[in-house]
C-alpha cells in the first residue's frame, strides 16, 4: 500500500490556504461510485491515462461521451425499433442469409 502514485497535470496550484494542491486533471476517467451505508463515504474506480490519445485509445465509448471527449450518435426510437425488428427475423439463421432476408 506503500506504492507511489504520479499524476500527470497540466496546470498546478498550491492552495497555502486549504493546505493542499489542486490541479486540473484531463486524462483522470472515474466511474462504478458506490455510497456506503451511513454515508460519509464512497468507493469508486479511477483510470489515470499518461495522454489524452491513450484515453480515446482505451476508454469505451459512452466513457469519452461522459468526459465530453465524444459525440453521442442520435438515433430515433423508430429507427432502433425497426432495426430490433430485422434483427429478431435473422436470429437462428445462417450468416449469409441477413441480406437475403432484408431484401424481401
């Protein structure tokens, strides 16, 4: 438990008054926060990144959407429905057979 921790920033700034640092993080990716009972507490999973392309290399997508790195594709619901409902025909089929199948 002993192990170092370096963290790259990109601006740093010792708060004399707070008694701490502060900084401005891009490539920290934090997620699954669980709140303990009681509260005061809560655990949670952090990815530190040396760059940002390393970041868009390995996060998943809806990660980088959160972080604002990333576009969210707009699909309409119609779309999506019709999309689920050629799926559900093809599904037991060979693999060859989608194009056929979509062409009736």
């Amino acid at each position: 438990m002993s192990d170092s921790v370096t963290i790259r920033t990109r601006k740093f700034l010792t708060n004399r008054l707070l008694q701490r640092r502060q900084m401005i993080i891009d490539n920290v990716f934090v997620f699954g926060f669980r709140t303990a009972f009681g509260g005061g507490k809560s655990t949670g999973f952090a990815l530190i990144y040396d760059t940002l392309d390393a970041a868009k290399k390995f996060e998943p997508k809806y990660r980088l959407i959160r972080h604002g790195l990333g576009e969210k594709k707009s699909v309409s619901s119609k779309q999506r429905k019709e999309k689920k409902n050629r799926d559900k025909k093809v599904r037991g089929t060979k693999k060859g057979k989608k194009e056929e199948k979509s062409k009736k």
